[in-house]
C-alpha cells in the first residue's frame, strides 16, 4: 500500500517528513516524494525508485510538509506519476492513497487544467485549484471529497496555508501529538520516534492540523476522535500490531478486496470494467484460454477454470508454466493465455508468455505489480490491486487474483454472450459479498489457532475438497507446508480412495472443504472414509448440523457458491498458526523466495 507522512511544527519538517518515509519503507513502494510549503512557496521533490534516490535539499526552511511513497495503481511507476500531485499553478500538493473511481469523468470536467500525470490523484489538487478561495482550505477540501467516489487517504497543503488538512474515506489515516508539532500518516510506524500520542480518523473525517491545533470534521461539524497512547515498538508497528506479515495480510484481505473490485462493478447491469483492450470480436472468436501460472498464482487459475468454463463457455486450460510447451496443436490465433503471477518476475512465468506470444498467441498478464516484466511484455493487462504482499507466502494475493478473475470470467462471458445480465448480476453481488463473508472468518481466528495448535504435532495433514473446493485444498496444502515445514497434501475429494488413503491414520488430519461450491455432500463421502480410518477431520462448512460429526468445523458463509473462496482463508490461518506453535520463521520461510526470478 501506499504511505502517508505529514508533519506541521516548529522543526525543520524536511528531516521529519523524510525519515517519516524511510519508517514507511515496509510497506512497498515503486516512487516517493515531498512536498514542502514555506511563506508562500511549495516546494515539490519527487521521483521514482527508492527513498535514497529522491534529491532532496540539504536542507530546508519549511516546518510543513507531507511525503509519500507509493505503490501503483494506476500510471506505471515514473517521477510524473509520483506524489504528490499538484495543480495547475503548482501551489496546492496532494498526496493519495487509494483509488479514485471517477477520476475520469472529473477529469473530463476540467478540460482547461493541465495534468501531468496518468494518475487518478491528479483530479484532487485541481478541483481544489476551483474552489480554493486562497482562505479556507479545510471547506475546499470538503467540498472536493465530496465529488469523489472511491476510498482515499488525502494530506493537502497549499502554498499560502499553515499547516495541512487531510481526509479519509476507506484508507486509515492516524493523527500524532508531540510538542513541538503535529502528525498524520497512514500508519504510526511514520512517526513513533516523535510520539506514541495518537488519534485515528473515521471515515468521512477532515482534519486540519497547524503547529499547535489540530481539529476534526465530520459531515460539517466539529467531532472529537479519542486520544490513545500506543505502546508498540516499531517493530510490530509495522506489522499494525501482527506478530507477522503474513497474520497482518491474512486480516487486510477484507480490505484489499475491496480495492481489487473498486469501481470495476456495474452489479445492476452485470457488466464489469476491467479497462481491457480486448477487441470484443476477438474475444467472441477464442476457442480456449490458457492460463499459465506456478505456485499459488497456479491454484488460483484451477480455481478460475471452473468459473471460465461454467459461467463464461470457453474451454479453459491451466498449466503449470515451467511445464508449458506451446504445442502448436491448438490454434493460437484463437488462443488467449492468461499469465497469473502476484510478482510479476516469475521467471518460469515470462517464459511460457513468452513462448506463447512467439506463437502467435495473444497474451494477457494478470498482475500486483505495476510495471513489472509481466506486465510490460504482455499485449493486455489487469492488476489485481492487493497492494504490496511482504511476507513470502502469499495470502492476499491469491484472493485478490480469484477475485479479478471472477470479474474476467464475467468480462468474458458477457462478451461470448454466454452470460446473461440476471447470472452476472447474482455473481457480482455476490463477488461484492466476499469481503465482508472473509471478515466473518477473521473474527473467528481464536478458535482457528486453538485448532490448530491441537493438530500441530500431526505426522502429515491432508486437505480435500471438489470443484471449486479442490483449488482451495492444493492451496491450503502448500500454505502448511511452506511454512511449517510439516508434510502437507492437497487433493480432489474422489481421489484419496486411489492410494493416498493408505497413509491416512489416526495422527493425519484431514482438512476438508465442505461448503457450496465445492459439492459438500459428495466430499461427505471422502469424510467418512477419512473418518473410518480413525483420522480427525476439521471441515470448513456450510453444511448443518456439521460440528455433529466433524472434530472441528468453522462456518463458511452463504456466498451463490464461492464459499470455497472464503474457506482456503480458515486454511491460511490454520496454516499460520501451526507454524507459529512450532516457532517457525513465518515470513520467511527456509529456502524460499517471494519473488522467483530463475527458472
Ligand atoms: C506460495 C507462493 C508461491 C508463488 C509462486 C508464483 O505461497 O507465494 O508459490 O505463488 O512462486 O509467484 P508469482 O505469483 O509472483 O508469479
């Protein structure tokens, strides 16, 4: 995710802005920058790459300023599209995190301005540039998050204004208080050297800070947002008070989600946007999609299948992508290859892209990362919008992909005629349910770990579940196995009768998948064989009554079948917690990498 650092006082703001940024570094970033204001002056220092790089003043004589670091969404990484954005007359800077879903049509309004950026941040600082009288920036600034739709975290400062308001909708912002001046960032990692004295905004709140005041917002009126003192290092700061990364990104997935999908749902007309550049032609001629992919990036695309195939007509393939060989027996000019990979640098990955483009195939890359190999060579493509995954298993990111290519699969469907207004609508609302149904399953992440620590000196787990259930248990399979180092295998329900069953006993937990859309009654029957062999079974159910005859069951909400979706994030946690009895090295995992850039 993007970060925020903004500091108004009695100090040189430079320095403290800066380290503020450095501090920000965990969380990911392609570009960063610095907007500093001083006796009607803004000076703006901005550019790709990394902190170390931006040419910052030796020093400065401002006390207000704000920096950013961002990680992209829209616009490659590049100086033009680093933050902060600043209007027509270079006197109003905005830093941004979030995503803007109208950007366009407001930018169509403001047809005399000159942008300079492809970013959606750009619109703030020149619709405050039109109603920014020069005296009351914090009613400007109300008036222009009013028009916008989306989520934000905002810090604007003006040329002539003391101080900086910032306003947030869908994106934390937390305010800091020391002596001699004031903070907001988006996390308190920014500025915990200065102060553990903080506040955390609400959504809809604007906040106006100067050197010795700060007052908030909301709806117009004046509220008070309660004053706490945070007691975490700055190390679990970073981790917003996880013990890892990848607890932290497990529980961001609600909101992670909801940035995946943001303005790219049309749920009353079944339609999506995906700002693809698919010919529709072209789209109703492919004959199949290939998806190439490794790893978790692989699950997700089996899950896609079955959604390609039911909802969207097309015959769709998954291959693992160190395994693809374009044969040439398919014809590809009607080929369309799909290249999952979160990263983007997946060497195996780029190779059967590759080899599939030299082959006449049209090729799509379905990526996190802005501006990455992937995403350059490929002829379309779609990020998934997770923001930056630290730890190296990948949790966030699997969901993010399943979800984008749900909105493919509808795209997709739609476009083939295969899919009617009324199924993608009832798909769509319920791929706008998962956020919400996964936070359901957070909130019972105590019970999970007592689970889990019960089973964590098993011989060897396995994971089963069908259809779209059968993805989740491969997924939920490598997760336990990467991290805890404990023998771990996923496969189709049907298929543990034909051998694997001989190693199934008493000490082997099998985890099953047992929700709607991934045929629950039928996975039942691979439980009780499981279950005569004296195995324990944990269930991830939608089923009745399950706890009567599972070990252990966790309820998966109703979601039109993508139940399984929300199950495999009962696995990640079952997955985290095991490793963490067994004191592993969560986040870093023995002789793995987060990005695999060898074949
Ligand atoms: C597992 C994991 C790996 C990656 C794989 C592909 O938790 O993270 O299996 O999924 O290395 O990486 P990307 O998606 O970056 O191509």
């Amino acid at each position: 995710m993007c970060g925020i650092v903004g500091y108004v006082g009695e100090s040189n703001a430079l320095p403290i802005v800066a380290s503020g940024l450095k501090n920000l570094e965990y969380r990911g970033y392609d570009s960063a920058g610095v907007a500093l204001s001083t006796d009607g002056r803004l000076d703006v220092f901005k550019s790709e790459g990394e902190i170390d790089d931006l040419e910052l003043p030796e020093s400065h004589p401002s006390t207000c300023g704000i920096g950013h670091t961002r990680w992209s969404t829209h616009g490659e990484p590049s100086d033009a599209n680093s933050h902060p954005h600043t209007d027509c007359t270079g006197d109003i800077s905005v830093v941004h995190n979030g995503i803007i879903d109208n950007y366009e049509a407001l930018k169509n309004e403001l047809s005399d301005h000159e942008f300079t950026s492809e970013t959606d941040t750009e619109v703030v600082p020149h619709l405050l540039e039109e109603t920014y009288d020069g005296d009351d920036l914090v009613s400007a600034v109300e008036h222009v998050v009013a028009q916008l739709d989306g989520s934000f975290a905002l810090a604007v400062t003006a040329a002539d204004h003391d101080g900086i308001v910032a306003a947030r909708r869908d994106s934390p912002l937390v305010l800091g208080f020391c002596d001699d001046g004031n903070f907001v960032a988006s996390d308190v990692t920014a500025f915990l050297e200065h102060t553990r004295e903080v506040a955390f905004l609400e959504d809809g709140d604007v906040a106006a800070l100067t050197d010795d005041s700060v007052t908030v917002r909301s709806a117009g009126e004046r509220v008070e947002r309660e004053r706490q003192t945070v007691d975490w290092e700055a190390d679990s700061a970073e981790k917003a008070g996880y013990e890892h990364y990848m607890l932290k990104e497990i529980h961001e997935q609600p909101q992670a989600l909801r940035q995946t999908i943001s303005g790219r749902l049309d749920v009353v007309n079944g339609e999506v946007d995906l700002e693809l550049d698919l010919p529709e032609q072209y789209l109703q001629s492919v004959e199949e999609i290939q998806i190439v992919a490794c790893g978790t990036s692989y699950h997700a695309g089996l899950y896609a299948r079955r959604l390609l195939e039911e909802h969207a007509d097309v015959r769709t393939s998954v291959e693992i992508a160190s395994e693809y060989e374009f044969t040439g027996g398919r014809d590809p000019w009607r080929t369309l290859v799909v290249a999952v990979s979160q990263s983007g640098e997946t060497a195996d990955t780029l190779r059967a892209m590759r080899t599939a483009s030299a082959a006449g195939a049209r090729t799509l890359a379905l990526t996190n990362t802005v501006g990455s190999t992937a995403a350059r060579e490929a002829d379309d493509v779609v990020y998934i919008r997770a923001g930056p995954e630290i730890g190296v298993a990948a949790t966030k990111t699997f969901a993010a992909q399943v979800t984008t290519l749900a909105l493919l699969t509808v795209e997709v469907g739609r476009t083939r005629g295969a899919l009617s207004g009324d199924r993608a609508s009832t798909l769509l609302e319920n791929v706008r349910g998962i956020p919400g149904a996964i936070q359901q399953v957070l909130d019972a992440d105590e019970s999970i770990r007592d689970v889990a620590r019960e089973y964590a000196d098993s011989d060897a787990f396995f994971f089963i579940g069908r259809k779209l259930g059968m993805p989740v248990s491969l997924e939920g399979a490598l997760k336990l196995k990467e991290i805890s180092y404990l023998h771990a295998e996923g496969f189709a329900g049907g298929e543990l009768k034909h051998g694997t069953l001989a190693l199934v006993t008493e000490d082997t937990p099998v985890l099953a998948v047992l929700t709607d859309g991934a045929n629950a009654s039928e996975t039942l029957r691979n439980v009780k064989e499981v279950e005569s062999r004296g195995a324990p079974v944990v269930g991830a159910s939608s089923l009745e009554n399950a706890e009567s005859f599972l070990d252990a069951s966790f309820t998966v909400p109703e979601l039109g079948g993508l139940e399984p979706l929300v199950a495999n994030v009962y696995l990640q946690l079952f997955a985290y917690h095991v490793a963490d009895e067994l004191g592993r090295n969560i986040d870093k995992p023995r002789n793995l990498a987060k990005s695999v850039t060898v074949e």
